[in-house]
C-alpha cells in the first residue's frame, strides 16, 4: 500500500459512479457493414441477376403456355440457396474478424486504486484514474500529468509532426501519446469518445487491404471465368442451332423463344458454375478459419496477409528474453567483496549496511510487484528489476515502503544507448547518495573501489569503522581499490555468462545533499546480482523443426555474445556452427561485407533497435522472408520493415504490438512455429480446393457442351448444375478449409514468394481426373449401364446427375492429396469437420435425388441402382491411385522446387 495520498488512486468504491457520470474509455469500434448490406453485396453479382431474370422469363412463358414452372422455380430456389450460404458465410467471417479486431486493440494498463497497483484494460479506465507510465506506454485517455522523472512524449498522433514533447506537473497529455523515455503519473480527464482521440476516431479508420494471395486468387478467378464464358456462349450457339437448324423450329415462334430461353439458362449456368466466385470466398474463409485457430494457440493474428506469409518465412530474427526464455527473472545469487558469490537465498543483509542494499535494490527502481493471490506475485515493469524486487520480498521486505521512505532528487532512466540507471535520493540532513545500477561493463568502469564485506566503503560512508561499532579488521582496508578486485570480478562475469546467467552491478556514491546535476562517476561497487532467466525447454525441439522446415533462426539480443551464445547452444541453435556477431561488430561492417557473410550468422549480440532494423532490412534484399519478434517501441521499425513483424502479448509495448502483424499471446518462440504451420497449411488448403473446383469445371464444361451437341441438350440440367456450384463454391470450401495443419509439413522447404499456385502435378491430377469424368459420364450418357430405365428417360438423367455428384464427392477425397506421394486418406482421422461437410454433401444429395422431383427434375432410383452408382463413382478413387502412380513413375513435378511445398 502506498502511504502519499496523492498516489492513492481512486476507491473502488467510486469507479462505477464516475463510469456513469463520465462515460466508459471504450472508442465506438470500426464501422462494420450491417447485415444488409453484407446481403446486398453478396446479391449484387450479375449472374445472379441474369439468372433470376432467365428463370423468371422461364416461370411467365410457362405460365403462358399452362406448363408446370418447376424448372423455374427450382433455378430461383437454387439462386437463394446460393446467396443464404455466401450471405452466411461472409457474415460470420466478417464478425470473427471484428471480433479479432477488437481483441488485439484491448491493451493493458498500469493503475494505482486504492493505494495498490492493478493492471487493467485500457476500457475499464474513469476519469479520476491515476496511471502510472514509462518508456514504451500509450497513453490511455487524456489527463494530466502528476508525476515527472524525465518523462517525454510523442505527440505525433494529435499534431502530426514527430516531435519529443518533455512533460512537467499539469501538463495536458492526450490519448494516443507514447512515452519516448522517462516515468511518470497522469491523472485521467477525459475517456472515450470525450477524448481527442475519440473525437478524430472516424479520420483513422481504415478498411482492410485485399491480401496477396486473394490478389492473385481473384486474377486466377478472372481468367478461368473468361473461359467458362467463351465455353457458354459456345455452347448456346450450338444448342440454338441444333433446334433451329436440325429441329427445323420457325424462328418467329413461341417454341423458338422457348429454345432460346432454354439455351439461355443452360449458358448461363455454365457462367455461374465455370466461374469460380467462390475463390475469394474460399480464401476468406480459410482466412477466418485459420484466426480463429491460431488465437486457440495463443496466436493474435492482426492482419490477414500474415497468416499466408508465416508459411513463407525462411528467417526467424527473434528476441531472446521472454521467447526463447522464461522471462522470468531471478536472483539466483550475489557477489560482494569478502562473501564471494553466494546463493540468493537467505542472503538478506542486516546491520549498518541494510538501508543501503534496500534502497539499491528498490528506490532505483520502477517496477512493481503485482498481487496474483494465493500469495502469488508478478512484476509489472522491467524483469531485470522485478528479479530485485523479488528478492527483497523473499528477504521480508516491504519495496512499497522502503520507496514511501525515501525522498527522490533526480533519476535518469535506463536507456539502450546508456544500459544504467541511477537515482539519487536523500540520506539524512546532510547528504545524498546516488544510486546505480546497469551492465557491468558500463558500471565498473565508473569505480573507484569495492564496498567491504558488509557492503559499505567506509571511506564513501566518510565514517571511522569503531563509528559502526565493529572493528577496523572487520571491515577490511578502509579502501578496496577496484584493481585489486577486477581478476575475481572478470572471473565472476566470465562464469555466469558461460552459464547464460544476466550480471547487474550494483553501485553507489555520496554526495551533497544540495548537488543536482551530478556525474556517474566516482563509484564504489556494491556488488553484483546474478540473475538468471530459465530457458524455455520446449524451445529446442522447436529450432529442430525449423530446421527441418528450412528455416533459420537468428537470435537478435542484446546480451553480450558470451551470453548469448550460452543460451544459444544449450537450445541447439548453434549445432551445425554459425558465426556470433555483436553491435559494434555488425556496425562497422559494410552492407555488402555482411549480406555475403548472413548465410552463416546465428547471433547478433549486444545490438540495439536500429541494428535489428538494419539486418531485416539486409535479409529481404537477399531475397529471404523474414518474421522478426520485438517488444519495444524502438522495435516498431524492424516490425514494419518485416515480411512479419511478431510482437510479444505480455511484454510487448502498445506502440509494438500496433506496429506487428502478429501477436504471440504467450510470448512463446514455439507460437511462431505453430504460426508458420498455420500458413503453410492455409496455402495448402486452398491448393486443395483449387484442385477440387478446377477438376470440376473441366468436368461439368465438358459434358454439357458435348451433350449438348450429341443430344441437344445438357445432360446436367441448370438446377442440378447450379447445385453442383454450391458444392464447389462453399462447401468444399469450407469442407477442405477444416483441413487441420499436418507437422509432415514442417518437413518441407518454405515456397517461393512468385511459386505458381497451381503446380505441374496439381495440373496432372485436374486433367486426369477431369479427363475420366467425361468420359464416364459421356458412356453412361450414350449407354445407361447403371440404372433401369430406357436412354434418356428421368431415371436415366437422376442417375446421370447422382453419379456426377458422388464422383466429385470422391473426388474431393483425392483433392486432399496435392502430390503423388500423399493418399487420399492419410490422416482422415483428424478431419472431422471435412467428414461431416463429405457427409452433409451425401445426405442433401440423397434427398434431392428420391424427393426432388420436378423441382430438380429428378426421380427416386432403386435400392440396386443406388448400389451400383455408389460402387461405380468411388472408381474415382482408383482414378486418383493410378494418378499419383503414374505420377511418380513419370516424374511429374520432381523437377520443380517448388512441389516440395506441399
């Protein structure tokens, strides 16, 4: 509990009072398009819209002629079917990305009630609220600032110019600020839509860009639709000539306009069926599928080109703490003088030196400890300095008090320019002591002389030893020149960075008491903490199968490389060799000098935003696809720059976590991989559906020109033909789109950025299998060998269209298959909702085909017959077994680098 009443915070008591009275931090979401008019885009097509008109001319003149209107009517029927999935369909996805949406914008803050710290969701905030802010915080809501140590903002998003702003007592801060570097307190004046951001709210919005891959989908779709549009006009003239020529029909005459009208529908079925509308459809579909499954693995998916292109990556440039590791720092063990280095534990200092190791451990600091319950606690904050706090907690120390007791003069923060920090605070009347603390390197090189055993430099205390109460002897030399002392620091160093462990130094120096503009000079060590950040075991098996995938992973950090190399290899990520780079090393090389040497870089040590930035910039001139991890503000560049930039859900700033295109939830390396999975699995899916409808387009094009021209009419009538469009549209789209992602995936090298999404062997099983059910159809046409009734009567039509039917449904079995090196049934087990979607397909079949009657022009087959269609049309899987046979024996695709993507 803070004891300043100015850092009370408000009463939980009064939260909802002011909630009431001023509104909740919420902004009004994006604009989403309401129901009806995700129904009039999806009815606004213009095959749609000619169908309709054509099976509304068709219902008229039968009423005319008293002939029964079922073909038009079933046309309407099927049209609506058609427009309630698409409708369905694209209202869902479009609510679960809203959803998503929503989610990743929700970011946490730290807030001060009821004299405890809370972290909270920004849209719980109230005006009244005091929150607390540091190097890498948006700014919540706007307020005032109460609180100052070096704080400085950017103002970029109300002025528009990136300019730093340095903040003093009551200055007006506003929502959407970032803190460039200091600490410090508002208090919230305004939320929600009172603020100036809330006011500009509709200005930002911006609409989803179309991703890559439904660019090239929607070129694709284009191109086939223009063929299925020649092959209908084709096929309208030679229906029109056959009745008019050969039929000898007076072209000025009631049956004339209805031969017209016939081959009209027909042609214009073949439009809606040969033109794959359902590409996009399916890629939204797979799209919204695979975010919603990568957020059940604590994957936060916030643009949609991500999905895809994590199953591109070749390069994984990601940070070390917190996602190779734990991120959960200790004090594993301290380092003084005389004690030597001793575990943490029960290493709790009394005595004339205790104020002194209290405050280095908590008045230089900025994080807070967060009650979880159960007496379970978390940092807020820092983890280096967390790690402190925990250890002052574990020695029975209260850090909230020992900070209320202290009077702070100045601070200057951590920064990666710096890496140390310093504070200085009142000691008594007369003087002052400066607290320090940062890496090593920087801190030892600023002493002068070690503290003694019980952590106090008799000559920096200005104090004889019998003023302490203990003898001369006791406390060693009145003072420890550091050089006598620097073989065993060395030593210490050298054996926890072998060890991957993290070393703080911990010093301090008295002064005036009226000094303010002070030098971090002149030190006396205290000693050194030990701190060590577990690594994550699940991490390894994870470098083993990027590596395997034929991804790289680098690991940016900015330890040194003797630390960094320790974690490396007991993760494996050094196994095979590799060079370790650090900062300074990497910026004195030249860009040309270090794009030939990255093929062998494994770490990047000691380097700093603008370094990460430089290397994901150098990796995508060589032409890799880079997923680089970042948790900082300065890492919002090096997140943009990157084919994907992942930050951190835990410890991620908002300002990263706005600039990534993913967000790891749980901080895990291992998330990444499982991402990746995720997008080859997304591209492989729609192959697989490609595949499908590709194979039967060639099919249904096919049989009805030439049936058509051999019999004068389309064996495949337009409401049977319209159903087959539902089929491949939607729900082989969903069907195949459920496909769950297969680890043999992970076993494959990444595709090229420019791979054909049609490859050579999905070109062999499409004009295979197109091929066999043409020509199956086209004898079972000319010969009806699997049903009772005479040539062309309605039981020979049913059975032409149910075998149509189940020879795609088999088909879509083959369609899992992209390779002749997969069976059609390998890992069926896991494909539940593929199953289910093979078996709704199967059960609407049935019923159409016993009771469609003149709606689909169908008529109920026999038990028998059934039996015979079934067996015949599952020879479509014997068809896709010799395929792939022949495609092994032929080689089909083995040339090609890219058919080992699949």
């Amino acid at each position: 509990m803070t004891h300043d009443p100015l850092f009370h915070g408000l009463n939980s008591s009064d939260i909802e009072k002011l909630r009431q009275e001023n509104g909740s931090n919420a902004l009004p979401p994006p604009p989403v398009r309401r129901w009806y008019q995700i129904l009039g885009a999806v009815v606004n097509d213009k095959t749609i819209w000619i169908l309709s008109a054509a099976a509304a001319i068709s219902v008229a003149i039968s009423v005319i002629r008293g002939e029964n209107v079922f073909e038009g009517v079933g046309i309407l029927l099927a049209v609506c079917i058609a427009v309630g999935v698409g409708f369905a369909s694209e209202f869902r996805s479009s609510r679960a990305f809203q959803a998503l949406l929503a989610e990743s914008d929700r970011m946490k803050i730290k807030v001060v009630r009821d004299g405890k710290f809370h972290v909270i969701p920004a849209d719980e905030l109230v005006v009244g609220d005091l929150v607390l802010m540091e190097t890498g915080d948006k700014v919540p809501a706007d307020g005032a600032v109460v609180k100052t140590v070096e704080l400085s903002f950017d103002t970029s998003t109300i002025t528009g110019e990136s300019a730093s702003t340095t903040a003093e007592l009551q200055t007006p801060v506003y929502r959407g600020f970032t803190v460039l570097s200091g600490e410090g307190a508002m208090i919230v004046t305004a939320v929600g839509q009172a603020t100036e951001m809330g006011k500009i709210r509709d200005a930002l919005a911006t609409a989803p860009e179309p991703t890559p891959l439904q660019e090239r989908l929607s070129e694709l779709a284009d191109r086939i639709g223009l063929g299925g549009t020649i092959a209908a006009a084709a096929i309208f003239l030679a229906l029109f000539m056959r009745s008019v020529v050969l039929g000898g029909i007076d072209l000025i005459s009631p049956e004339c306009l209805q031969s017209v009208l016939n081959a009209f529908i027909v042609s214009v079925t073949i439009v809606v069926v040969a033109v794959p509308e359902g590409l996009p459809l399916a890629v939204t579909l797979s799209l919204a599928l695979n975010m919603r499954r990568m957020a059940r693995d604590n994957i936060l998916v916030r643009t949609l080109a991500a999905s895809e292109t994590l199953g591109s990556v070749t390069i994984i440039a990601s940070d070390k703490t917190g996602t190779l590791t734990l991120n959960r720092m200790r004090v594993s063990s301290l380092w003084t003088v005389e004690g030597g280095e001793e575990p943490a534990v029960g290493k709790c200092l009394r005595g004339p030196d205790d104020q002194l190791f209290q405050y280095l451990m908590a008045a230089n600091s900025t994080a807070h400890l967060e009650e979880k319950g159960g007496g379970r606690f978390d940092y807020i904050g820092n983890p280096t300095e967390g790690s402190l706090l925990f250890h002052l907690h574990d020695c029975g120390h209260d850090y909230i008090n020992i900070r209320d007791s202290v009077t702070v003069l100045g601070r200057r923060s951590f920064s990666s320019a710096r890496k140390m920090m310093s504070t200085q605070v009142a000691w008594d009347d007369q003087r002052s002591v400066l607290l320090v603390k940062g890496a090593p390197e920087r801190i030892l090189e600023r002493c002068v002389d070690c503290a003694s055993a019980l952590g106090v430099s008799p000559s920096a205390l200005g104090v004889s030893p019998s003023a302490l109460g203990v003898s001369p002897s006791s406390l060693g030399a009145a003072r420890i020149p550091l050089a006598q002392t620097r073989g065993e620091l060395d030593r210490i160093l050298n054996q926890a960075a072998s060890r991957g462990e993290r070393v703080l130094a911990l010093a301090y120096r008295f002064l005036p008491l009226d000094t303010r503009d002070y030098e971090e000079d002149q030190l006396t060590l205290w000693g050194l903490a030990i701190i060590k950040d577990p690594v994550r075991h699940e991490v390894a098996d994870s470098i083993v199968q990027c590596r395997a995938a034929g991804i790289r992973v680098i690991m940016v950090t900015g330890d040194n490389p003797l630390t960094a190399r320790a974690i490396a290899e007991e993760l494996g990520l050094m196994d095979g060799g590799g060079e370790v780079w650090d900062g300074m090393q990497f910026e004195g090389m030249s860009d040309d000098e270090i794009k030939s040497r990255l093929p062998d870089l494994r770490i990047l040590a000691r380097s700093r935003p603008n370094d990460k930035f430089r290397l994901v910039s150098l990796l995508k001139e060589i032409n890799e696809v880079v997923a680089v991890t970042g948790d900082g503000t300065n890492d919002a560049p090096a997140l943009k720059k990157a084919d994907v930039g992942v930050a951190m859900g835990i410890c991620g700033t908002e300002v990263s976590k706005e600039a990534s295109d993913v967000v790891l939830l749980d901080d895990n390396f291992t998330s990444i991989v499982k991402g990746v999975l995720w997008g080859r699995s997304l591209h492989a899916n729609i192959q697989k559906f490609l595949q499908f409808q590709l194979t039967v387009n060639v099919a249904a094009l096919s049989v009805a020109f030439v049936g058509a021209l051999l019999g004068g009419r389309s064996p495949l009538t337009a409401v049977q033909l319209l159903w087959v469009n539902l089929i491949m549209d939607t729900l082989a789209a969903i069907g195949l789109g459920l496909e769950p992602p297969e680890d043999t995936l992970l076993k494959k090298k990444p595709r090229a950025r420019k791979a054909a999404l049609i490859t050579s062997s999905m070109w062999f099983l499409i004009l295979g299998m197109g091929a066999y059910t043409f020509i199956t159809l086209m004898i079972l046409f000319r010969w009806n060998f699997l049903g009772d009734g005479s040539r062309h009567s309605a039981e020979h039509l049913s059975v032409i269209f149910t075998t149509f039917v189940f020879l795609q449904v088999f088909n879509e079995l083959n369609a899992r298959s992209l390779s002749g090196h997969e069976s059609a049934f390998h890992s069926l087990h896991r494909s539940r909702g593929f199953l289910l979607i093979l078996a709704l397909i199967c059960v609407v079949q049935v019923m159409l085909t016993q009771f469609g009657g003149r709606l689909f022009q169908t008529t109920p087959l026999s038990l028998a017959t059934w039996a015979r269609v079934l067996a015949f049309s599952s020879t479509a899987l014997l068809m896709g077994v010799l395929l792939r046979f022949l495609m092994r024996r032929l080689g089909v695709g083995a040339a090609s680098p890219e058919e080992d993507t699949h």
